[in-house]
C-alpha cells in the first residue's frame, strides 16, 4: 500500500499541515493512531474494515490531488 500511503502523506503535506484545524487533526491522529494500530494488527476483520473504509478516503485524496481548485 505504498502508493496509497503516499497519497495520504501529500494530503497531509498540501493541504493539512498548512492551517491551525488541519494541524490540529494531524497532532490529535498521531497521539491517538498508535493505540488504534494496535487494535486493528490484533484483529484481521478489523483490519479488513478499516481497508475498506478507507478505500473512498485514498480515492477522494487522488482526485483532491490531481484537481486542487475543486
């Protein structure tokens, strides 16, 4: 999932990390991902579902991406 990191890691990088609520949501998912991770490596159905959950927010970044002034 390489790729689909990357797209993440720009959104976070173009459009998150430039204003105080973006900043704000990146500090609050790094303090509180790790617990989560450890959760979802636990459980291959959670797992799974937070694959899939996240298929429309990797979609959605691309097209954020390639069409910044939509």
């Amino acid at each position: 999932m390489a790729a689909q990191i990357d797209t993440l890691r720009d959104v976070r990088d173009s459009y998150l990390l430039n204003n105080t609520v973006g900043t704000a949501f990146t500090d609050f998912y790094y303090r509180v991902s790790p617990t989560i991770a450890d959760a979802v490596a636990q459980s291959p159905v959670l797992a799974a579902t937070v694959r899939v959950m996240l298929v429309p927010v990797i979609f959605l970044s691309k097209v954020l991406l390639a069409m910044p002034y939509l």
